[in-house]
C-alpha cells in the first residue's frame, strides 16, 4: 500500500532536522537516542524510517560523512592528520585511520603522502574555461530549501525548483531578486554517486516554518572565494577541478569548514549553453 504523500511529506521534513544537525556537528558525539527523540520517530520505528529514506542505516550514514569529508581536507587542506580527526568527530586519529582504511584501503597519511593514489576520480585542469574572479564578505542567507539525493547530473532540479516555487505561492513570499542556488554536500570524486547529497535553494528575505519536504535554514556568511563561469553546466566537473586544483593553493587560501554553494544567474530554458552563467562560491580563511 502507497504511504500517503502528506504522511511521506511529514517524515521528510523530520529527515532534514536530522540530516542538517549531522551535518553542523560531525566535530561531537552524535548521540542516535538523541537524534531519534529529535526526529520525533519511536526509537522503535526510528532506524527503519532513517534507512528507508536515506538508504543507509543512521550510524553507517555519519560515519560516511566524517570520512568522506576527512579524505578532502587530506587532499585540499594542510590541516595535521590529528586536526582532521577531532574535526569530524574521532577522539583519536588511530580511529580515523581504522575507519580509513576501511573506506579506502590506505592510511590518512598514505592517502596524502601518495598524491597518484585514486580513491578520488582524475582530475581535469581547464585553464581555458572562462572564469573571472572575486573575493567577497557574504552576509548569511536564508533559504528554503529540498534535499536531493543521487548523481548531481541526473537530479530533477525542474521538480525540487517548483516545488520550492509552490511554497513561495502558498505562504505569499514573494520578493524583488530571489536567488536560485545549490549547496552540494558531497565531493563526486569521493562520494558514490548515488549517495551525493544536494540541497537545492532559494535564498529570500524572509522565511516561513519548514513544511513537508521543503526545508529552511541559514546559509553561513563570512568570506568567499567566488568564480563566475560562463558555459554550459555539462563543464561544471572541470570548473571545480580547475579551481581546487590551480585557483585556491595558487591565491594561498584554506578552505572552510561549511559546503560552498553555486548560484545561476540565468535561466537554461532561455539561455544558450555557452552563455549560462554559473557562480561557485566557496568558503575561505
């Protein structure tokens, strides 16, 4: 029997208290009594609903995260291994290490002393992409938001972005210059595809209450390395290449600790491809 699509709504809306509270404290103790009595679930039914919407159980889940977001910060930061560990939530960086090498078959330290070593996917530098660049404050933004789960070039952003647009319509959000973004959680070169992670964003004035699958929450401000590119998305994998790879060690920035985001400046259904103007905003020290 189909779950009926208000009661599907209600659990997902629990699901995103739940996901973005993992996500904002991978550094502590993520206690799975406490995110049940979060979620409102019985502890009962809690690890089933959990599974059944994120594909994984709850435990399995954190761990991926912590790992996945140490192995780049091992790659794109010069933070010690022991830093690494305690900001993704290990009292001890022999603990990383074993969950590691359970992921990956190689120790933090090997995985940063052996730059060959592809657990990652190869990397494709395009000095020739069309990129301008800037350095910026950005105040934080408030967004609604819905979350989406899969390979970032098969989502249906059509569906999540009308469905964010329904939500304005209904709790009369209107306003003047309504940004469309996307927070994309996870690196596609450590991630599974099916597992990647994307929150697809519109930032306004104001807010209203999360509702059903539509989410709200703060994007951090603070300073961003920003690069606007112009051309079709299908490009957007070298983009962010090119910037880890070249940009960021060249201008001598550390990254932050937040997901950077990408802001769409132009519609596709009115643009040509080689005229899409995409900014990917990444968050710096």
């Amino acid at each position: 029997m189909e779950q009926k699509l208000t009661t599907k709504e209600e659990y997902l809306k629990r699901i995103n208290v739940i996901v973005e509270y993992i996500n904002n404290h991978l550094d502590e103790n993520i206690d799975l009594g406490m995110l049940a009595e979060m979620s409102g679930f019985s502890p009962w039914h809690f690890h089933r609903i959990v599974r059944a919407f994120l594909g994984e159980p709850v435990g399995a889940f954190i761990t991926r995260v912590r790992v996945e977001t140490a192995a780049r910060l091992l790659r794109y930061s010069d933070l010690p291994v022991q830093d690494i560990a305690y900001r993704v939530g290990y009292d001890v960086p022999s603990s990383l290490s074993k969950s590691f090498k359970q992921f990956y078959g190689i120790s933090p330290n090997g995985y940063r002393n052996n730059k060959n070593y592809t657990i990652m996917k190869p990397v494709e530098v395009r000095p020739d992409l069309k990129l301008e660049f800037e350095e910026q404050v950005l105040a934080p933004k408030q967004v609604i938001y819905v979350w989406l789960t899969g390979a970032y070039n098969q989502l249906d952003y059509c569906a999540a972005w009308q469905k964010l647009w329904n939500y304005v319509r209904e709790e009369n959000l209107f306003a003047p210059d309504v940004e469309h973004i996307c927070v994309y959680h996870d690196d596609p070169k450590v991630t599974e595809q099916d597992k990647l992670r994307t929150s697809v964003c519109l930032v306004l004035p104001r807010v209203g209450k999360p509702k059903g699958e539509v989410g709200v929450k703060e994007i951090p401000g603070g300073k961003y390395a920003i690069f606007r590119y112009q051309g079709p998305y299908e490009n957007l994998h070298a983009v962010y290449d090119t910037i880890y790879a070249k940009w960021i060690p060249e201008k001598g920035y550390k990254l932050g600790d937040t997901p950077g985001f990408e802001k769409y400046l132009n519609h596709p259904d009115h643009t040509t491809p080689e005229n899409l103007i995409t900014e990917i905003c990444i968050p710096v020290q």
